[in-house]
C-alpha cells in the first residue's frame, strides 16, 4: 500500500489497483497515525488503548433492560445491560500497538470481581467476551479538520470510547472541512479539536 500526492490529487494504491482524489479522509482509528506516516504528513501522536468486556447472564433472571450504566468508583469498573444480559467492563485502558484486540482472561476476572463485590449474586457464566482499541490524542479531544500544510488530506480521529455519541456533530463537522463551508459549530470549538493545534503547541514549545 502506498499513499502520494501528485498534480493536485491524492493518490492510494493498494495491490494492482490505483484510486486518485483530490481530498484524502484519515478514518483509520487506531492505525492514523500510520496512515498519516504513509502520506507523508507528519503525525498527531495517537495512543491506542484496550478495552474488554464480558457479556454474562442478568442476576436471577431479572430483566434489566431498563436498567441503568452502573459504574464502580472511580470508575475502575461498569456494567450496562445489552439484549437481556448485562455487559462487564473492569474499564481498563492499557496502551496498546494497532491490533486485532482481544480480551486477556486475566482482566475480565478482575471486571467481574469488582462488579461481584458489589452485587448479591456472583456471575455463575460468561457468555462471551472481547476486547477493542479506545483510540486517543495526547489531549484526549478529537482530531478533526485538514491536516496543516498539507490540502485535502483531512483527520477523523482520536474518538476514543466516544466514537458513537459524537458522530453525528463529528460528521458535519468533517464534512463542513471538506466542502469548504462554515461549521455550526463556534470557532474556538473548532480550533479545539483541528489538528493545527498539535503544531501550535510545538511551535509555543508546550
């Protein structure tokens, strides 16, 4: 895979194929950074976090449906409910290289345990489990907007466990970057989460 740009266009090929743009959205979670590496532009210093869950049965056949997010303190665990069951997260958030994530039986022993020091009925099974990357920015905030320096090549990263809740202001945000529009949003808003402002900090020396 190879990533260029020549007469105005960008330019990706992968294998024998060939595709050419004139804008280029960095949308690879975990992998932007790399992405970016590949394009040459310089990078935002993303992290790529695990997060594992446990899917078990609801406690005594109770229907939690409309039960509440619970969280531990400190949020050092949660549990949710999902489709009659209930979700288990020990909320861990190891720093991880772009990968295939899984769980590590360790750490949903430990999600399960803290939520069992709160419950009345300890989990009897586990009915699934899996692991994903939580991707962030050194500030934690997303990336979104055309990368400085470089036209038509424009981030979309750095959601971390929010990807979900903010896509829809994040998409019309992304899209107003693109078309060359106005945003909605206010200005310093939109500064807040430009890549321009990872430069800005190199440039003040923070």
């Amino acid at each position: 895979t190879a990533i260029a740009f020549a007469n105005g266009r960008w330019q990706v090929t992968c294998g024998t194929d060939t595709y050419s743009a004139k804008s280029l959205i960095n949308s690879a979670g975990a992998w932007a950074d790399e992405i970016a590496t590949l394009a040459g532009v310089t990078t935002v210093g993303l992290t790529a976090c695990r997060r594992s869950m446990a899917r078990v049965p609801a406690p005594d056949g109770l229907d939690v449906s409309n039960w509440p997010l619970i969280l531990g303190a400190g949020e050092t665990w949660y549990a949710k409910p999902d489709a009659g069951c209930l979700l288990i997260s020990p909320a861990d958030e190891e720093p991880v290289p772009p990968q295939d994530a899984w769980a590590e039986d360790l750490t949903l022993a430990e999600g399960i345990a803290r939520y069992e020091a709160v419950a009345r009925e300890p989990v009897k099974r586990m009915l699934s489990n899996w692991a994903g990357l939580r991707t962030f920015a050194p500030d934690r905030a997303l990336v979104i907007g055309e990368a400085p320096g470089t036209p038509g090549f424009f981030w979309m990263a750095g959601q971390g466990g929010y990807g979900f809740q903010t896509a829809p202001a994040a998409a019309r945000l992304l899209a107003a970057h693109v078309l060359g529009q106005p945003s909605e949003l206010d200005k310093a808003t939109v500064a807040a989460l430009s890549p321009a402002r990872f430069n800005d900090q190199t440039n003040s020396g923070r």
